[in-house]
C-alpha cells in the first residue's frame, strides 16, 4: 500500500454532500496543489484560481509571478482549467493602506489576516458564490467542526502547520461555502502526496514573509516611501532617558532587537509605545508581564463567549487559559507577555475556535 493508500484509509476525505463544481485557490504551493489533486479525487469538478494581488515590488511571500506560474502548471498537471483572478486594488485598499496607517498609528498589524479576511473570504468566496461553485476550496491547515448544528473551526491535524489562528474571522455562514480538505493531513504526508502524483511544487519550501515587502528593501523602507518616520526616544519606566530608536512607528512592544541602549547589559524591550509623544517605554521581562489584554473588534464563531477559555496571541504561540468577562475583555490566569495593539487574539474551546479579538492594550 502507497503512502498515498494509507492516508486516504487513514483520514477519509471530507467531501461536499453534493459533487458541484469547486473553486481552488492555488497560492502555487504544495498544499493548495494537493488540495485541487484532493478534490479531484473525491468526484468533484475541480476548476483552480491564482490571486494577483500586488502590482509592486516582490521577491518573497505567496502569489508572485513565479507563484501563478507554478499553480498554472499544477492545473495543466491535473487537467484542470486555470484563471487569474486580478484584486490588486482590493488587496491595497483593504490590505496594504490599513498596514501602513496601522503603523502611523502606532499598532501592529497582521496583513494576512487582513488579506484573508478582506480578500481571499470576502470577495473571492463572493466571487464563487457567484459565479455558481459549490465550494471555494483552498490549502489552509484547518477543518471543520459541527456542534449542535453550528459549523466551527477547528485546528489542523498537523500542529505545526495550523493556521486557524489567521482565520479566527470565519463564521458558520462561511464555513458552509468552505472546505479545506489538507488540514486532515500533516504536512510530511501532503509532500509525499505531491511527489507520488508528479506535482511540481512537491519539495517547494514555504512562503513566510509579507508578500508585498521586500527582503532587499525591508519594512522601514517600505513604511518610509508612504509615512513620515520619526526618531523615538527610549526612557525606562522611571522615565528616565536610556537611548534612542531610529522611528518610533517600527517599534512595536515586545521588541528588543534595534533599540538603541548604551551598551546596557541587561535585556529590555519596548513595554509601551506612544506615537505621539515618540517615546517608547523600556523594561525588562517582568514588566512586560500584563495581567489581560483589553480587546475591540469581536469576531465570534456563534455568539459572544464568557468564561474560561485558551487565548492565543500569534501564529505560532501556545494558547494559554484565560477568562474573557462580560464586556469580552481578557483576564489570564497568570500574568503574561503583553500583546502589541494591533495584533489578534484568539479563544479556543480545546481545538474548535470560539471567536478572535483585536488587541488594543493591556490590563497591568
């Protein structure tokens, strides 16, 4: 028996009731590959679509030219129609302008979940609801739970590679219009799917970075074609002065590295940032410890949640107990890291997702 044979016995694929056309996104990675060979396999008629999404500069990140390139000819390996669907304005309106006001401001964004709220489950699952698909299909690390009739978000089998962090903003509505058939899989058996099958993108390494930064050009020089980036003066929490940063808009809490100290010996990180002030606030790890985090912006799989729950605070940070109270803000059970306003926080009921937050600052 194939690796391929023991992962189909082992993780029966979770097909649509229906066999309709689908639509998949195919970033041009080995996991939305495999997602479009998935469908296939399931009896589905399968059509593929790449996003284009910046217009500018890129060497790094998902959907670049050799990306559609790669995706198109995964397509004409399966034998499936392949489109480019162009929503560069939505991504720079929706995506890119938020980022870089968010760093005016003085937060820190999280441009995937932006992009994958605005753009890849806003106005393409749109799209192919339009268009007549039966589901948009893609290559996320999650799957979908049932619970009472509720359709819930769950992790990803493969730990690792989980990304239902990112995709806390998917509501049950969604969820039905959805399938992400690799999130049974770990990402070792995905490969070995791809290479059984001839894919092209069977060993190709993974996309980390923002798509549309540079790794030539970086984030302060990105930021600084489109703001005003302004020096920062570092004081302890005394307030005295200990050093200087070169802007204080690309220093976010938590930071330790670029921050000018004198040669301080011991470490200290950006506790706090005041844009208008350009003063950012240093300290060492215990007074980066916040008893909460204060939160906006709700997203709730179904219905607002109060009680003990798992809050994680990034893509690849443990999820710690904690009690969101009455209002939704977060209390954890032990002082922790403060999170950066700007960034996500998401509840979790054991692997199902219970909903996300946006942090807006911390409970000291």
């Amino acid at each position: 028996m194939t690796q391929r044979e023991r992962s189909a016995a082992s993780r029966p694929l979770r097909s649509a009731a229906t066999r309709g056309p689908l639509l998949v996104a195919m970033s041009g990675g080995v996991d939305s590959s495999v997602a479009a060979a998935l469908c296939l396999e399931a009896g589905h008629e399968v059509v593929g679509v790449t996003l284009k999404l910046w217009g500018g500069p890129q060497d790094q990140g998902c959907c670049a030219v050799s990306d559609v390139d790669d995706a198109r000819r995964v397509c004409q390996q399966l034998g499936i129609d392949h489109f480019v669907f162009n929503y560069a304005a939505e991504f720079e309106r929706d995506v890119v302008d938020p980022y870089v006001d968010a760093h005016r401001r003085g937060l820190t964004p999280n441009p995937c979940i932006a992009c994958n709220r605005h753009v890849k489950f806003d106005v393409l699952l749109d799209r192919a609801r339009r268009l007549g698909f039966e589901r948009l299909v893609t290559g996320h690390h999650v799957r979908i739970s049932a619970r009472s009739g509720n359709r819930r978000l769950q992790r990803g089998t493969d730990a690792a590679k989980d990304q239902s962090y990112v995709l806390y903003m998917l509501s049950g509505a969604d969820l039905a219009d959805l399938w992400f058939p690799v999130g049974d899989y770990r990402k070792d058996e995905l490969r070995t799917l791809a290479s059984e099958l001839g894919l092209r993108t069977a060993q190709k390494p993974e996309s980390q970075d923002v798509c549309f930064i540079t790794d030539a050009a970086g984030r302060e020089r990105f930021l600084a074609e489109r703001i005003d980036l302004h020096p920062a003066e570092l004081v302890d929490t005394s307030g005295q002065r200990v050093g200087t940063a070169p802007a204080v808009e690309l220093v976010t809490v938590g930071q330790r590295k670029g921050l000018d100290l004198g040669g301080a010996p011991q470490r200290r990180y950006a506790v706090e940032v005041d844009i208008g002030s350009r003063r950012v606030t240093v300290g060492g790890a215990s007074e980066l410890a916040a008893r909460g985090v204060r939160l906006v912006d709700h997203r709730w799989a179904s219905g607002s949640v109060e009680g003990d729950v798992l809050a994680q605070t990034s893509a690849h940070s443990a999820a710690l107990p904690a009690c969101l109270d009455a209002e939704g803000q977060l209390h954890w059970r032990e002082p922790q890291r403060r999170v950066a306003a700007g960034q996500a926080v998401v509840f979790y009921d054991g692997d199902e997702v219970l909903g996300g937050a946006t942090a807006a600052g911390p409970f000291t």
